[in-house]
C-alpha cells in the first residue's frame, strides 16, 4: 500500500503546478537571505513552499503561487493591533511567478 501523504510529494506538486522555479533555486535564494541551515515546513501547503531557516532556526521563508500573495498592509495593520503575535512579514520580490516574503519569528515564541 502506498502512503497517502509524504512531504516531498507535496512539495513536488507545488513546484509541478503552481510555480515556474525550482526548488532548488528557492533553496538558493532561502540560504542567501538568512543562511543555513534551511528545512521544509513539516506540514506544507498546496500554494507555497516554506522554510524554516537560519543559524537558530527563527525565520520563515515563504515562496507562494502569485494567486497566494500576501497583503502587507493588513499583515501590518495585524501587527500594529496584536503586536509581536503576529511576526514581522518583509516582501523579497518575485522569483519566477511566486512571490517571496520573509518571516521573523518573535524571539519570546522561538
């Protein structure tokens, strides 16, 4: 019997239909933005690829489908109202068709 779920076949189905980078190329750009180590998210999404990265392991870069962007404006608002409950959000730009943010964990939550 096959599994029902693994991780890279989830991640391999984002890279196949929504994105027109390779996972590679995000893991490239991922380490130059906040350095090694990086992980897959444990529990991906369909329209993103996530990781987890960096020295101490307290950023999040997040590579979404351009259907999937985020808007920073209301992450911000967010912020503003809950403070440090909701991380702080930095748009990287576009790679490909998917748009890269970049995510501080709150230092009280690592």
């Amino acid at each position: 019997m096959h599994p029902i779920y693994t991780l890279d076949d989830t991640i391999n189905s984002f890279f196949e239909s929504q994105s027109t980078v390779t996972r590679q190329q995000c893991d490239d750009l991922a380490v130059s933005l906040v350095g090694k180590p990086i992980n897959p998210a444990p529990i991906p999404s369909a329209f993103s690829y996530t990781v987890i990265a960096g020295s101490k392991q307290s950023k999040i870069v997040q590579f979404l489908a351009q259907s999937s962007a985020l808007d920073i404006e209301t992450l911000n608002l967010a912020r503003a109202i809950h403070g440090q409950l909701v991380p702080a959000c930095t748009h990287h730009g576009i790679i490909g068709q998917s748009s890269l943010y970049r995510t501080s964990i709150p230092s009280d939550l690592t």
